[in-house]
C-alpha cells in the first residue's frame, strides 16, 4: 500500500507559476507543488514561509556557541534599607490617621455634651440668651473644626 505525501516545493531560480503532479518517486507515489511564475505577492510569502521553516536553532541551543553566549542578566536585588524605609513611613501615616481620628472624635464627645447641656436647660425651664448665645458659638466653632479634619 502506497503512501500519498504532500509537499511543496520552492526554487529561487525560476518562478513561473506551475503546479505539477509527480509520480513515482523511490516507489512511493507523492503529490509536489511547485512554485513557477507565481506573482511577487505569492514568492514573498513562499519566501517568508520557507525561511521560517529553516531557520537555524538560536546561538543559546548550538552546542559550539553556547560557551560564548552570555547568560542572563543577575536579578535584581533591592537593597536592605529600602523595605525598611516603608514599614517606617507607613506606621507613621497610620499614627497621624490615629491621630487625626482621636481628635475629630473628641469634638464629636464635646458636640454631643453641649447638645445633652442644651437638652437639660429645655426641660428645666428658661436659659439666659447670652448662654445660649455663647453655646451656638461654641458649636459652631466646633462644627467648622470637624470640618477642617
């Protein structure tokens, strides 16, 4: 039983376009395309195609040659003071944050003191107008502080 293989063939030297069946070759039967006055767009890719097909293994993998290649570059080591440059200035953001959230909640305590004070003079009955004037102003002060934070 005979093998059918299908190859295609490339030549340089003479490119009119041409197909052609060969017969017996070695006692097998096999089918051969010929690239013969093909059109410049058709040899360019023949061309692309048949030099890629061959091309030689790279310089890393040619026994000869792999002593003179180079190997990889060294990895890159950071040095030791830079990781611990960030832990410091990250616990430093987080103290000021800490900080920050401290104070805001101090005037929200004292916000909240004055509203109860102001609650208690309601129930009893009558408050000065220059306490209460005194009271709006303070919370007024302390409004625009949690503003700023």
């Amino acid at each position: 039983h005979k093998t059918s293989q299908s190859s295609v063939l490339y030549s340089t030297e003479n490119l009119s376009c041409e197909m052609s069946l060969r017969g017996e070759l070695e006692g097998q039967e096999e089918e051969v395309t010929v690239f013969a006055g093909s059109s410049a767009r058709d040899v360019s890719h023949a061309r692309r195609l048949w030099s890629s097909v061959s091309l030689p293994p790279p310089l890393e993998l040619r026994p000869a040659a792999a002593a003179h290649v180079r190997q990889r570059l060294p990895v890159f080591r950071p040095r030791s003071s830079g990781p611990a440059e960030r832990p410091q200035s990250r616990r430093r953001q987080e103290e000021e944050v800490a900080v920050r959230r401290s104070q805001v909640l101090d005037l929200l305590r004292r916000q909240r003191e004055l509203q109860l004070c102001r609650e208690r003079r309601s129930t009893r009955g009558g408050a000065d107008s220059m306490e209460e004037e005194e009271e709006k102003n303070e919370e007024k002060e302390l409004v625009r502080q949690l503003q700023q934070r």
